[in-house]
C-alpha cells in the first residue's frame, strides 16, 4: 500500500539528477511563495496588533527619559567659579537714618508777571525810535517820537480859548461887584443884579471846558513822547521811522516784558492738593525748584506764591504760581519747565536704596540679609522716594537689604553677596604693576582660527581656571 501511496507522485518526472534537482527547486520557491505571501492574493501579512502597542510604549519610554534628563541636568558650572549651585548671587545696600522731602513734580510753564504791548494813542508819522531789540529798559525810558507838531498846535489853540475866557470871567466878576454896591445904594434894580450873577456863573462854566481841553491836548502831546511803562526786556523792533501810525489800530510798536521777578505756572492734582493747604493754612511758605525740559539741570529756586480758586474738571488739576527772582535771567518767557513743590520735609527717617524696595500688590517689602547669609522678607511702609533713596518706616537703620537677584529670593534662601564691581577687569586707567606688561590687563583678541574666550571667563579675567 506504501508503494502504491508513494508511487504517483514521481509520475512524468524524468530519470536524471537535474530532472530531479529541478523539481525540487520549483518546489522550494512554491514554499517560499506561500509563506512570504499567505493564501497566494499578493499583500504582505498584517503586524498583530500586541507587537504594535510594545514598539509605541518603547518609544515613549526613551523620549521620557530623555526629556527628564535634558530638564533635570543643572547649568555647567564655570571652571574656577566655585559657586554653591543653590544659592543666589546678589547685591545689597545699607538702610540709613535721613532727611528726606515729600515733593510734588509737575510740568511748568515760565510767565511773567507783566507784559505789555505798546500801541499809539495818536495819529501821526513816526519821528525816531531809540530802543534797540532785545534792550532791558527802564520804566520811563524813552521808546518812540511821533511827529508832536499837530498836538502843540491844537494845545496852543486850546490854551488861547482858555485865555480868553478867564478874561471874560473877570470881568463878568467885577462888574458883579459893581452891581451888588449899586443895589445896596438902590441904584439899580433887583433884577440887573440877577442878571449879572448868572453870567458870571457861565463864564466859570467856559472856563473850565477850555481847562479841559487844554489838559486833553497836553495827554495827546505826551501821546507823541511813548515811553517804557515797565522795567523789562523789549523784543524785536515792529515799527521804523517814517512810518505813519494810527491812533486805535491793531498795529504793535513794541511788546516789553518783565522778567524780574518771573512766575512759574504749574498744574498740581487735585489729590495733592488737602496736603499742601494744610502747609498754607499753618503759614509755611513752601520752596519751589525748577529744573529744564529734560528734568536734568536746576534752573531756579523759588516760593510758592498763589494758587487757582478752582479744580480744573478737565484735568482734575489746580493751577499753582511760583514766583523766582530770575537774577541770572535764566528763565525765559513761555519756556518749558519742570517744577518741584516741597510739600513737607521728613526728617530722622530710614533710608533704603530705591532698587531695593519690591511690590506684592498693595504691599511693599525688602529683603533682609542676615550674617548667616540668609535672607528674610521684611514688609515695609514707603513714605516718597526719589531716583536713588526711598524713605520707609517700619525698618531699623543699619541693616543690609538685597539691591539685586530678586528673582531667586525667598523667604529663608540662602545667598552670596557679591561687591559692584567685583571680579571686573580694572580699565585702562588702573596701570600695570612692576614686572608685568601692558597687555596683562587686557582681554586677548582671538586670532585666526582659534575660538573666541567664553563671556563668563572674560568677566573673571586671569582668576578663572582652566576645566581639566
């Protein structure tokens, strides 16, 4: 039965070895066709799906690790640095006992006390003019001369009139006095009396219209002499001789305007405004500072001389005048300002460096440095401040607050004080000491090709060591 099993299969093959080699060879590729492509269709076999999920928990594992790492490794520590790595590098000043001003900064404008624009009252052409721009003047110095020829003659006719009425007022006068002894020997009638009494009475009445007319002449004839009203400077000149100038026009002949003594006007905010009545109340006389447009140089100093009756609703501000004496005319009409008001002056208080003070909402606090190089929050009351200082209360003088390196404090941290300008090359004007060379204290150029020196090695210059 074995035979006859077997026997079929070896049916039309041939008799030779490479008849027999061959059949075996399409009978491997046909085994190697239905395993690489199961069920004979053409597509590759589908990965299960168990070997899929282990490939994706694998690669998340490695970028895990690798993320923990990159976060977790600490900054290189610079050879020779010798730096705790957990610990803060600052800066610190001392709180000191002072004397401090509460002020008030406000932007200015310089106005004078007085200006004055010159207009003529007559008519006439203009004879001389004997300012020179620019001039400081005198009240009662001579500026300008019209033409005065019209006015004495029409004041010589007046003063004629005058004459020739006060004549016959005199004698309208003695002849009253004639009639009265008359009447008293009843020479004449009651009535030529009367008479005589109210003509004497018109003729006084004349009489004092030419006086009038005389004195009016006289004012236009010194209309024609125009002279300084005020002390002060006068500007550029607006009027040259020959020219004819009408009485009641529009045209200037000169614009003088005082400047000493000159005023500041300044806007202050109504919320300022109970502390600085309080001052005035109690008869201080507060100083006012001015300085320039850029707040840099002090220009003037000053008092407080008035204030506004009212609150500006646009602005919220009150308008405050500061009178200086200008002695070096540095304040000049319109100009620019920067005003400072001392409304009070604290004296005896505690003084920290401005940098020093930090904000937590409503609250302000500094850091205190302690001897064992820890630090500690200390809440604080600030009363004003300026640039460089801030005045507290609720801190002791003497005791060191951190300036910088705010951003690694906390309560209880620990930190290293480091000096301003501590490891920092000394320039140029530092020299060099005996033995070394000019180039000692100089950062060396990289040349070509080689790598340019590392920032933080630079700054600590030859006290760096080199990493091994």
């Amino acid at each position: 039965m074995a035979n006859d099993d077997i026997s079929p299969r070896y049916e039309g093959t041939n008799s030779t070895h490479g008849g027999g080699a061959s059949q075996l060879a399409h009978g491997s590729s046909d085994r190697a066709a239905s395993e690489e492509i199961p069920g004979g269709d053409g597509h590759p076999p589908e990965v299960p799906w168990y070997r899929r999920k282990w490939v994706l928990v694998a690669t998340l594992l490695v970028l895990g690790l690798f993320l923990l790492h990159h976060f977790t490794q600490g900054p290189p520590v610079a050879a020779g640095g010798g730096r705790n790595p957990g610990s803060a590098t600052i800066t610190v000043g001392e709180s000191r006992t002072g004397d401090m001003g509460i002020y008030v900064n406000a932007l200015g404008t310089v106005t004078p006390l007085y200006t004055v624009s010159v207009y003529s009252q007559i008519t006439g052409r203009v004879m001389e003019v004997h300012y020179q721009e620019g001039q400081m003047l005198h009240k009662g110095q001579s500026l300008i001369d019209i033409d005065p020829r019209p006015s004495e003659a029409t004041l010589r006719q007046a003063e004629g009139n005058l004459q020739h009425d006060q004549g016959l007022l005199a004698q309208a006068r003695q002849d009253l006095q004639r009639y009265k002894d008359a009447y008293a020997k009843n020479a004449i009638a009651r009535q030529q009396l009367d008479d005589q009494e109210h003509i004497v009475v018109q003729y006084e009445g004349s009489v004092k219209a030419d006086e009038g007319t005389v004195a009016y002449d006289r004012v236009q004839l010194e209309y024609c002499h125009i002279v300084s009203p005020i002390k002060g400077r006068v500007g550029l000149r607006l009027v040259d001789p020959g020219n004819t100038v009408f009485a009641g026009s529009g045209s200037t002949l000169a614009v003088i305007t005082e400047l000493q003594p000159i005023t500041v006007v300044f806007n202050v905010s109504e919320d300022d405004l109970p502390r600085v009545q309080a001052q005035l109340t109690d008869g201080n006389k507060l100083a006012v500072d001015v300085f320039d447009r850029a707040n840099e140089h002090h220009i003037e100093a000053g008092m407080l001389a008035s204030l506004d009756n009212q609150v500006d609703t646009t602005t919220g501000t009150v308008r405050f005048r500061a009178e200086f004496p200008n002695k070096n005319l540095a304040l000049f009409p319109n100009q620019f300002v920067n005003a400072r008001l001392l409304v009070q002056m604290l004296t005896g208080v505690t003084l920290v460096p401005t940098p020093a003070i930090q904000h937590n909402g409503s609250t302000d606090f500094v850091y205190l440095v302690k001897p064992d190089n820890t630090v500690e929050v200390q809440n604080v009351t600030t009363l004003t401040s300026n640039e460089t200082d801030t005045a507290v209360k609720d801190l002791d003088a003497g005791v060191q607050v951190a300036t910088t390196g705010f951003d690694r404090l906390e309560n209880g941290a620990q930190v290293q004080v480091r000096t301003p300008g501590q490891g920092k090359e000394p320039g140029p004007a530092g020299g060099t000491g005996p033995g070394k060379s000019a180039e000692a204290g100089q950062r060396k150029r990289p040349t070509a090709g080689e790598p340019p020196q590392p920032a933080a090695a630079a700054k600590r210059g030859t006290n760096s060591t080199p990493s091994q």
